[in-house]
C-alpha cells in the first residue's frame, strides 16, 4: 500500500503532544537536530513546538512531503 499525505496526517494525528527529534537535511552532509513537542497538525502543514533550552526560535513547522521525500525525519520517544 503507497503511503499518502492522509495516512501520514492520520499517523502524525495519533502522536499530538508527544515528545519527538526532528533529523532534517540542512545541506551536503549537513543534518540538524531538533527536540521538542508536536502540537498541531493541518491539512498540509504540521508543527512542532521546540524545547527553548536548545534552540532559538519557539516553533517549526513542516509539510508532509518532507515526510513522503524523506527530507526530514520523526523520531518518537517512548512514553513509559
């Protein structure tokens, strides 16, 4: 089954509040990590607030094809 825009909104849907790194390609063998919390997800786009005590700015926000294209990736903690 390909995936989809949808079923990747439905999956990111079931994980809101959760505690998640964002690996993302900043350039020729350049990647960027980034913790923090998904709040919101929106018909193209989806956010995440980042932790103040490692970063600059308070939130990012990515489309799903960063997803589908593998420009980023979510790595999800574990809840206990």
């Amino acid at each position: 089954m390909p995936i989809t825009i949808a079923s990747i909104k439905h999956q990111l849907d079931d994980h809101l509040g959760q505690s998640l790194t964002v690996v993302a390609q900043a350039g020729r063998k350049k990647v960027t990590r980034r913790k923090g919390t998904l709040r919101k997800t929106f018909p193209a786009v989806f956010v995440v607030e980042l932790d103040q005590d490692e970063n600059n700015f308070e939130r990012v926000s990515y489309s799903y094809t960063d997803l589908l294209t593998k420009t980023i990736q979510l790595e999800f903690e574990e809840v206990i």
